[in-house]
C-alpha cells in the first residue's frame, strides 16, 4: 500500500513538474472588441472583463491533453451607447436567459518562433445556448510567467440563431461580426 501511495504521489509531483497550468490576469490590460456594421455606421462594443485558462501536461508547450477555455459575461460589453448596450442585451443577446458566451478548445497546431507561437484551437464557442464548432487562430506571447494572446476571427449571428437587429425598419445589422482579442495569462505556482 505504500508503494502504491509512494507512486501516485511521485507520478503527480512528475506531471505537476511540467504542466502548464495558467490563469487569465484580471489585473492585466485585456479586451475583446466586436466589430458590427449597418449600411449607415460602424460600431464596435468592447470589455476587460475575460476569465479563463490555458492548460497543458508535459515538457512540451501545448502539449499533451491541453486545453483552453474562456468566457466573457456578456452584459459587461458596452458599445458607447446606452440605448444600444440595453437593446442589444435585451432583445437580441437576450443575457438574463444566456448571461455567458465562452469557449473551450484545444490546440491543434503550434509553430514556434522563440517566445512567439502561432496557434490554432479546435472547439466549440457557446452563444445564445448554441454551441458552434469552430477553429481559432491565433498568436501567443511567452515571457517567464505572463503570457499574452491575441486572435482575430468572425463569427455569424445566424449561427446561434440570433437574429440580426434593424436600427430602422430599413437598416440592418450585418450578419458577420468580427471580435478581437488580447488577453494576458499569468503562470500558476504548484502548490
């Protein structure tokens, strides 16, 4: 039995050793912005307010059983106007039945270039209670302990059976809204 004991407590030292285990800094300077147009205006809506993690097992960066995950509470978004911030939560995100929009995927593709990755993550993004398989791109910052990410990428409204709103009976909200990321990630310490 001690043995036994002696080996699982070996076996989760070793594998804590070189995992990668990191924590969204909500100290840090982050953002997602959405881009949104009408035939009219373009108009963005932006928050800091990001949670999530990166998560690897191994000597490899991104290695074996990774995984990320993010989530944004979607009334922290503001667009600059408040009528719009109000109509956009209510009548077309509807947050008091689908208050999160997240993510969670895992790498498929890593190249590295020094302290620089680009990424690609396979996964399913859940919106307005759909879930959408997508793949993600993106850019990776390694430093001793803070990692930075960045990534650009559409999705479509209908996807997740939201329906476009109409500023006028005949101005409409494009279908494709474009989000960018930046986020920063700070390393856990083994406990």
């Amino acid at each position: 039995m001690r043995k036994l004991l002696l080996v699982y407590l070996l076996t989760g030292i070793f594998s804590c050793a070189f995992a990668g285990d990191w924590q969204v800094d909500s100290k840090a300077k982050n953002s997602i912005v959405f881009n949104s147009s009408t035939t009219l205006l373009d108009f963005e809506g932006k928050t800091e307010n990001i949670d999530g993690y990166i998560y690897w097992e191994g000597e490899k960066v991104f290695g074996e059983k990774n995984e990320l995950y993010f989530e944004v509470q979607l009334n922290t978004f503001d667009t600059g106007n408040g009528k719009r911030d109000r109509d956009m939560r209510n009548d077309v995100l509807h947050t008091k039945s689908y208050p999160v929009v997240s993510f969670k995927g895992n790498f498929i593709k890593v190249e590295n270039s020094g302290s620089h990755y680009k990424v690609i993550v396979k996964g399913q993004m859940d919106l307005h209670g759909k879930k959408q398989e997508m793949e993600i791109p993106g850019t990776i910052e390694m430093m001793e302990s803070k990692m930075n990410l960045k990534s650009s990428f559409s999705i479509f409204l209908k996807d997740y059976n939201i329906e476009a709103p109409s500023l006028a009976a005949f101005i409409k909200v494009a279908e494709e809204i474009k989000l960018d990321l930046d986020f920063n990630l700070k390393k856990l310490e083994n406990e």
